[in-house]
C-alpha cells in the first residue's frame, strides 16, 4: 500500500487571520478528522490544543510542523458548527481562533498557559486512577495549581495533553481560569458623625462647647449638618471633599473633630460614572452638540442607523446622554457600549 502523507490546516486559539497547516504523522492518519482537537507547537515551545478544520494531502509552501497528538476520539465540534464559526468571523470582523476560544468551554480550550486544579467535588477514588493521573493529583495536593509545563515536568514527558484531558473528562480536575483586575475602583472619603452624638442632645451639648472655644470646628460641624440633610426627609453621606468646601477649612481643623470623637472618617468605593438624573437636566450642550442633536434626530427619521463622528473629547458622550435620556422618557431601552477603555 502506498504511504499517503496528510496534512490538517487547523484552528489555534489566538487573534490570527490565517489557518496553519501541520503533518499528521503515518500513525494518526486514521484519527485525524475535522472538529478534533489535536496538539500542536506554535511558535518555539508553545504547545496549544487546535481545532482540525480541514484534511487534506496539499504540502504547505513551508516546512510543516508535525501534531503532537490528538485529544479526541470522535469530533467534539461539527462541520455545522465549524461554518457558523466561519461566518461569526467574517460577519464581527474578528478570527476563527477568537470566535473557537467564545465559543468552546473552558476544559476544551488547554494551552501551555493552562492552569489545571483539583475539582473538590469530584467523588471518585484515587485508586481507580492510572499511574500519569495520579501522579498529578499527588503534586496537585502539593502545590494546589499546575501548569501545562509543570506537569510535563512531574511526568518527564513533553506530550502531557491525554492524561490531563482524562482527568477533566473524568472530572478529577477542573480548569483554573487565571484572571487579572486591571480595573482599579475608586475610593473616597467620607464624613459621618460617630453614633455617640447622633442623640441630639449629645449633639447640642457639642454645639455648646464648640461655640465658645472652636469656632471653626462649629463652622464645619453646622456645614456637615446642612450637606447631610440632617432635618430634611432624606439623610446623605457627605464627602470629606465637599465638607471641606463648604465650610471654607482645611483638613487640619476637620481632624481635630475626629480625634474628638465627634466625626468620623469612611474610605467608601465611589462610581466612576456620576451621571445623576439631575446633572442630565442641567446639562448644556454647545452649538456645535446641538447641531449634531438635532441631525441625528433627523437622520432617525429616516434610517435606522447613525454615525455620529468626532475626535476624543469632542463632546460625543453629552449627546448620547442626551439621546439616551431621550428614549427612557419615551418608555424604551438603550444599550450602551463603551469601548474605550478609560470611559469603561
């Protein structure tokens, strides 16, 4: 029988436009199929579970990597689903390995960069684990989180994909997705009076004191009870900021309150984003603002899409607070996307 030599032009799981094709060595050329997922180095040492997309016997123009092993025995995507990844692609204008890492779960998307645990609800016996798998549980109490590379290393082998994707299937381990908190909350300080003067006659007797030997601690004091709404229907928290202010001091005399015992001083998580009803009311938009207002009013009246363009900190953001508080008070929705990374 003649030697046949296959090739697989596969998905990997990264932001790449093309697919890349690698030898299936003579003994997978019976597995390999479409919708498998196979191992494959890309780059000099980085080994990443691939989706087979297509087999074929066309030798790439460059010098083809071998697969390193398959992970599958029958395909675990379909060719239905391979097409509709295809046009998601084309139709979001992103790659087929950004749409694979959407849309596959995370135990079938293994990558040198994979974190495995162990799963503690898994209610097998150890014993009923071969060698390689138990070998990993063993370093997994040890060490709690393994990568790729740390198992190749406790098994003294470079192809450790088959045993780690038993243990998932298996349910022994699980995932761990290893995620970084870019975004930083922002935090304030806030001012509220210590449960101890909050009877008014522990207040008064303060008043009293302060009126004849720290004027300006009263000052601060009468401002807080006039920011907090202390008498209205609807008590506020204050801002050291704001309290400040208001009362015209510094940090120095609202300190000594706090040493007192009288106010006392909140780091509290603040948004971001303050776009209160009342401050879209106040709102005014320039000329220029207007005018876009009023041609995006117009180009809604007769089309269903619109472009509003403009440079950073052209003023975008007023019109679509505009536009949006517009479509609430009319009873509808609005999503609102923020792409850029500093507004969100």
């Amino acid at each position: 029988m003649p030697r046949v030599d296959y090739f697989a032009d596969v998905i990997l799981p990264l932001a790449l436009p093309n697919l890349y094709t690698y030898r299936v060595p003579q003994a997978l050329n019976e597995e390999v199929k479409p919708g498998m997922r196979v191992v494959v180095q890309f780059g000099k040492s980085k080994l990443y579970a691939a989706i087979v997309r297509k087999v074929h016997e066309s030798a790439p123009a460059y010098t083809a990597k071998y697969i390193e092993s398959v992970l599958d025995p029958q395909p675990v995507v379909t060719e239905k689903q391979l097409e509709f990844w295809e046009w998601m692609a084309a139709y979001y204008l992103c790659t087929r390995g950004e749409v694979m890492l959407a849309a596959l779960p995370s135990g079938l998307r293994l990558t040198s960069e994979t974190r495995i645990v162990l799963n503690e609800n898994w209610s097998g016996e150890r014993g009923d684990l071969d060698d390689e798998a138990f070998s990993i549980c063993e370093a997994l109490d040890v060490r709690q989180v393994l990568s790729i590379e740390d198992v190749s290393e406790i098994l003294g082998k470079k192809s450790v994909y088959p045993p780690i994707r038993k243990l998932l299937d298996l349910g022994t381990v699980r995932v761990y997705e290893e995620l970084q908190h870019r975004y930083m909350p922002k935090f304030e300080s806030f001012v509220k009076l210590a449960d101890t003067f909050d009877d008014e006659e522990k207040l008064k007797e303060v008043f009293d004191k302060l009126e004849k030997k720290a004027f300006r601690q009263l000052e601060i004091l009468m401002s807080f009870i006039r920011l907090s709404d202390r008498y209205g229907d609807r008590k506020k928290i204050v801002r050291k900021t704001d309290l400040l202010a208001a009362s015209n001091t510094v940090s120095g005399v609202l300190n000594a309150l706090v040493d007192k015992g009288i106010f006392e001083i909140e780091e509290l998580e603040v948004s971001r984003l303050n776009f209160s009803a009342q401050s879209i009311r106040d709102l005014v938009l320039s000329p220029h603002q207007d005018k876009a207002l009023e041609e995006i009013r117009n180009g809604f009246s007769s089309k269903e899409v619109c472009l509003l363009y403009g440079v950073t900190s052209s003023g975008k953001t007023e019109v679509y607070i505009r536009l949006i508080a517009e479509q609430l008070a009319a009873g509808k929705q609005v999503l609102y996307l923020l792409p850029e990374i500093a507004l969100t």
